[in-house]
C-alpha cells in the first residue's frame, strides 16, 4: 500500500469510526429509553397479573429467568475455603486456576 493509499483508508477509517460512535450514542439513548419503559411495564404487569400484552406489533410478554453469577477469583476462595483446610493448598489451587486460563491475542485498529 502506498502512502497515497495509506492515508485515503486512514482518512475513510476515521469516517466510518465517527459515524459508528455517533450511531452507537443513539443507540445508547434509545436503550436507556427502553430500559425505563421496561421497568415501569414491568411493574404494571406484575402489579395487574399480566403475563402477555397482545397488540398489533406482536406480544409483549413479562418472563422471568434465572441467571447465575459468574465464577470469579473470590467465589472460588470461598467454595474452597469450605472443603479445604490446607492453606497453601487452597491458594496452589486458585492460582493454578487462574493461571492456566487461555490467552487469546487479539490483534485490531484503535482510535486514541
């Protein structure tokens, strides 16, 4: 790539980059919308006993799921602290743990 080249992708890079950031601060305005729309909705559906809003859109519907926490460092001592009373074991374990863990290298093009 010559440096003519070069420096029209920089140019059209940093375009679409601005466009993006621009797009995903709609974006972010629109979920935050949302996101209190949906609060209040689901306040109203529980406070009415309303499982399902049919209307010409499509069904609204109120589900409730369950979600686990993730496994961090912390949750691991502690599970360990119950069923290991060695110390230095414990402690080999959580750092064989986390430091067996994959590294990925990601390479990619930052603004700054």
């Amino acid at each position: 790539m010559n440096n003519n080249n070069l420096a029209i992708s920089v140019k059209k890079w940093f375009e679409i980059d601005g466009k993006i950031k621009q797009l995903q601060d709609e974006i972010k305005d629109y979920k935050n919308q949302k996101k209190q729309l949906s609060n209040g909705l689901i306040v109203e559906m529980k406070d009415k006993n309303i499982d399902v809003v049919n209307t010409n859109n499509g069904k609204l519907c109120h589900i409730e799921n369950k979600v686990k926490s993730s496994i961090t460092k912390k949750l691991l001592k502690t599970c360990f602290e119950t069923f290991i009373s060695d110390t230095q074991l414990r402690d080999k374990m959580l750092d064989y743990i986390y430091n067996s863990r994959e590294i990925k290298i990601v390479e990619n093009i930052k603004r700054k």
